[in-house]
C-alpha cells in the first residue's frame, strides 16, 4: 500500500548539514504520522523524530532536538529530515516510516530501505 524511498544522504564533515528526503507512494500518505529512524552498526533502531500526519505535532529524540528538523509537505508525498551541526554520532543509516507517531518503531507500518549518513570529524 505505501512505499517509501529515501534520498540525500551521504558523507558531511562535522558541524555541516544535510537534509534527507522520503518519497512516499500510496494512498494514505496524507493520513500518516510518519517519523525517521537512525540505526548504526551494532546498534539498535534509534528514534530521531516524529511528525503527524497534518504537520502540526512533532517530536524529536534528545539527542538530535535543537539541530534537526522534520518537516512534510502531503502534496508532493514526501518527509523531510533537516540535519544541521552534525556530529560523528549521527552516522548511521537513517530510514523513513509511516504510520505512528512517537518513538516506538514497531507501531510504525511502513518503511523505506535506508539512507547512509555518514559525519566525519
């Protein structure tokens, strides 16, 4: 029902910025929290944020609140992910979901197939 395809990532040097994109396919795009999920190696799936489905609502895990930004626009079907001040602890392979809104990754229904980030110092 829904696909999604993330963009932009690739190799920052610290204190640079990125920002990743997630086109999304399917009819209930527009009716779907979504949020972005970081995951480096040997560690497990970390909230980055969160976003409802209408924009108003957001969260942000602490780690990344203050340097990114998770934006939507429903029209063109596609998640953002501002990522300012990058830190070498942001690398890791970022993924766009859909279908929750919060930080519990296994209520979210959709997933893409992963974007690289990669900081260095």
């Amino acid at each position: 029902q829904v696909q999604l395809v993330e963009s932009g990532g690739g190799l920052v040097q610290a204190g640079g910025s990125l920002r990743l994109s997630c086109a999304a396919s399917g009819r209930t795009f527009s009716n779907s929290a979504m949020g972005w999920f970081r995951q480096a190696p040997g560690k497990e799936r970390e909230f980055v944020a969160s976003i409802t489905w209408s924009g108003v609502g957001r969260l942000y895990a602490d780690s990344v609140k203050g340097r990114f930004t998770i934006s939507r626009e429903n029209a063109k079907n596609t998640l953002y992910l501002q990522m300012n001040s990058l830190k070498p602890e942001d690398t890791a392979v970022y993924y766009c979901a859909a279908g929750s809104y919060g930080d519990y990754a296994a209520r979210y229904s959709y997933w893409g197939q992963g974007t690289q980030v990669t900081v260095s110092s």
